[in-house]
C-alpha cells in the first residue's frame, strides 16, 4: 500500500456471487429480489447501484480514496450460520478478484462452525486480502473471545489485523424502525467485544492488531466507570484501534481525549452511512485528517514494529 494515500477501511460491496447465493436461500439471511430478509431486522430494500463495483470505484476516485477495504455485512449472520450454510455464503464473499476493482481489498470471512483453521490461513495469504473480520456476537464476552482465539491466531501468525464488526441483531417481535438496531443493537455489541478485549484479549494474543469499527460503540467513554466498578484502564495499547464510521466530529474528538489520534482509523461504512471526513472539520485540522486518513490505516494494515507486549488499558 502506498503510505501517502487515502484509505477507507470499510465498505460494503457484495460480489455477484455472493448476491445469486443469497437469493438461493429460502430462509434468512436471504434476498427476494433486492428485498434482505434477517431474523433481527426489517426487511431492507437494497439499492443494487450501492454493490456495483464500477460506480463504487468512481466515487472512492471522487472522494480521494486509494485504498479501500471490503467488509462482509456481518449483520447477515452469515459467519455463525451452520457450517454447510455458511460455506455457500463464505465462499461466494471471498470470489475472484476479478469481482474487486482495482484498488479494492477485502476483509476475510471465517466459518466459525468449524474450526479449518488451514483454510482461513490459505484464504489470508491471497493478495486480495488484508485481514480478517470477525462479528462482535463471536466476542461478545471473555469466554467467547477464548472460544473465538484460535481463528484470530491465524490473523495474528500471518502478521496481519481483525476487524471486529457488528454481527446480526437480536430477533424482536416488534415493529422498530429501520435505524433500530444500528443504534441499538450494533453499538452494544462492540462495546461488549471491546470489554471482552480489554479483559483477556492481550494476554490470549499478544501480537495481534485490532481494530473495532464504530469506535467500539463508544465503549471507550465509558473508562471512568469502568474503573470506579472495580476494572483498570492504564497505558494505551498500540495494537488496538477505533474505526470512526458513522460517527462525527464530536464522538471522534471525544474518543481522541481518551487515547489520543494514533488508533483512528477511516472508515466510512459505504452505502449505509455518510463518511465523516476529518478534512472539512475545522476543529480538527489537517495533521489529524492525514494521520485518521492515511498513516494510521497503514500501521493498522502493515507496521509489524508496534510492541504490544507492554500491555495498554491494564
């Protein structure tokens, strides 16, 4: 990766495959048309313009990306789904990079119903892949994030970061509004995978990068409490960062106080939320619109010097 260039560390672009797999299915995840179907959600009416990859690479060109990295809409369940089920869907996310434009990477997918631990690393070492994500239902507590830490050592054995992503949401009975559960049940869910992080997350994978999209639901606001209920929040862990989609200046200056600007991470959450660019804010300037746009994103992908055996929020 170029250093000197703009990186939006996640977007949403399905491949066609992964679109013809999931009108295949007649139970959700599923698409009926252009109509997504999900246990937790109501149904969503897709743009098809929003996954063509073409107009997508137009607007990252318009916008002054260089760099973008694809995410699997871990919403859809996809990764906890029963392993022949999530297989179809897995296999159809991470298709040929002839379904990539050219300066497209992806986030790769695990199957987390079995553990082929040899084939997410052969599916790591592909030049279209930059690390791994993983859905925050699969850390959701530190005994969840023992269960989960033999696939993130594959990440961390090839020198390369997890992305922790909000994973489907809990089924309601209810008529909610569409934003619901991106308010609700999406920022619950990092901050619970943050705490799980913070609580045995280092000492289970000690050089491993992360970075949890959300700023971690804004769980890193909550530190002060944290503390006064018995927990500890020491030095700044380098291995640990915060991808700021769908949140502002406000919120990102706020989680900046905390742990300063080296763990911001771009990241736009392409076609569901408008990015926030730290450029146009006056407030922020221009060293801390490159270092969240361009140098932060590259140690986060590629700066295996951090030494992050040294704890950090212990």
């Amino acid at each position: 990766m170029d250093a000197t260039g703009r990186v939006d560390c996640h977007q949403h672009v399905w491949p066609a495959a992964l679109v013809e797999a999931l009108r295949r299915r007649r139970v959700a995840p599923y698409l009926d048309g252009w109509t997504l179907h999900l246990d937790g959600e109501p149904p969503y009416e897709v743009d098809a313009a929003d996954h063509d990859v073409e107009l997508r690479a137009k607007q990252d060109r318009a916008d002054g990306v260089g760099l973008t990295l694809l995410s699997l809409s871990s919403p859809l369940g996809v990764e906890h789904l029963p392993a022949d089920d999530a297989h179809a869907l897995v296999e159809a996310w991470h298709a040929p990079e002839a379904d990539l434009a050219a300066h497209h990477r992806r986030w790769a997918a695990p199957v987390l119903g079995e553990a082929d631990l040899a084939g997410l690393a052969r599916t790591l070492a592909r030049p279209d892949v930059v690390g791994l994500q993983v859905p925050a239902t699969a850390m959701a507590d530190p005994w969840a994030l023992e269960r989960l830490a033999p696939w993130l050592a594959v990440a961390e054995g090839a020198g390369l970061p997890v992305m922790v992503h909000p994973g489907p949401a809990a089924r309601s009975s209810a008529v909610v509004p569409g934003w619901w559960p991106a308010l609700t049940s999406y920022p619950a869910q990092q901050a619970a995978a943050w705490f799980a992080w913070h609580a045995v997350g280092r000492s289970l994978l000690p050089g491993l990068r992360i970075a949890f999209v959300g700023l971690a639901g804004l769980a890193l606001l909550h530190h002060e409490r944290l503390t006064a209920r018995g927990g500890a929040f020491g030095a700044v862990d380098p291995g640990v960062f915060y991808e700021v989609s769908s949140y502002g200046a406000r919120a990102v200056d706020a989680v900046a106080r905390v742990v300063g600007v080296d763990p911001l991470v771009a990241g736009s959450d392409r076609p569901y939320a408008v990015p926030f660019d730290p450029a146009t804010d006056p407030g922020l300037g221009e060293a801390f619109a490159r270092a969240v746009s361009t140098v932060n994103p590259h140690r986060l992908l590629h700066d295996p010097t951090n030494d992050l055996t040294n704890g950090g929020h212990r």
